[in-house]
C-alpha cells in the first residue's frame, strides 16, 4: 500500500511539473506576441497620425514610438518632442515648411519621459521580464543596449530604431528583444527598419 502510494505521489508530480512547464511556455510565447503586436500597434499609429497634444497645441503629423528596457514595464509614446521643424535628424523624422504644418514632423525618435511623451504603460506579467535587447547597424555585428525606441511616422512604412539619446541618434538596422521566463525558458522577437516583426526566431543573430 505505501509503494502505491509512493508511485502515485511520482506521477502526480510529474503531472504537475509538465503542466507547469507547458503553462509556463504558453505565457513566454503569448507575451512575445503581446510585445509584436504593440510594436505593430506603434507602426499603425505613426502611419495613420493619430492627433498628438504637443506643448504648443494639437499635432496631427506626429509619430509614435515604444520605449522598450530590461524588466517588465514598456511604454508608448507620442514624439512630440522636439517641435518641428528640426535640421539633422540623421534619417529620422524630417521636415518640411513650419511646425504644425502638414509636411513637417516632430521629436527626434527616442523617449523623453520628462517632455509628457507618454501614451500608454505596458506591463509584463507572470513573471517574464525582458531580459537582453540588442541592435544592429547596417553592417558588422550587433550590440547589447540599455534600451531600445522603435518608432513610426507617416508616410514612411520603415521603422526608425534607436538605442541612445539625442536630437540626432544614430538609426539601426534592426533589434532583437529576448523575453524570458522564470525557469529559464526564452523566447525572441526580431525588428527590423523594413517593418518586418516576428517572433518566429530561434535567437538574437
């Protein structure tokens, strides 16, 4: 009777652990979706320039961002900041006539939290954190950073990713974001400044 019992106590805990373990990879993998489509979402705002409150009023050409760094908090962001028009943006946003005018474009393509910038919070739950972001230039090999601003402003379809401050950062090629959970398991989401978006990549090149 107690060797049955010690067997079924064995099963049941194998039982458990796998269904723990599969739980844990469907969260892994739904949030690296989550994080896609809010990159995607990013792309769709900039595109369709959604109105933007900028310190001087009402923006209708502004592009929008995320704001991505290591841990479990993401924001969106609107890139008001600086006001258009700006010289020497480095490929970024550019512009053309005055501010507020349809052909010109503001901010710089990186997050400012102090210049009320911020649209949205993001959080990641269940214990999964970002846990590495890297950039690439247009050629050589990537670089690990402290955090990474991917945003979109009509009617460029492209998307600007930068991973340092300034009025003139220098763009990237494309940036690979790992998630993780907390038993270990990763997985990755690769951007480019194509547009292509997709977590369908065994790990960072």
């Amino acid at each position: 009777m107690i060797v049955v019992l010690a067997i079924i106590g064995i099963l049941t805990g194998i039982v458990f652990s796998g269904r723990t373990n599969f739980n844990s990879t469907v969260l892994l993998s739904n949030t690296a979706y989550d994080i896609a489509l809010s990159i995607r979402n990013v792309q769709n705002l900039g595109i369709s320039s959604r109105a933007a409150t900028a310190p001087a009023g009402i923006d209708n050409a502004a592009g929008y961002g995320i704001h991505l760094t290591l841990g479990n908090t993401a924001v969106i962001f609107k890139d008001i900041d600086p006001v258009a028009p700006i010289t020497n943006i480095n490929g970024c946003h550019y512009s053309n006539g005055g501010a507020y005018t349809p052909a010109s474009h503001p901010g710089n393509c990186v997050y400012s939290a102090t210049k009320n910038e911020k649209y949205q919070d993001l959080s990641i739950g269940n214990g999964i954190t970002i846990t590495r972001l890297k950039t690439y230039p247009e050629s050589g090999s990537g670089s690990d950073v402290s955090f990474i601003d991917i945003s979109s402003v009509r009617p460029n379809p492209e998307l600007f990713i930068a991973d340092t401050f300034s009025n003139s950062p220098t763009l990237k090629a494309k940036a690979c974001i790992t998630v993780s959970a907390p038993q270990g398991e990763k997985r990755y989401i690769l951007v480019t400044k194509s547009g292509l978006i997709t977590t369908n990549v065994s790990g960072c090149p």
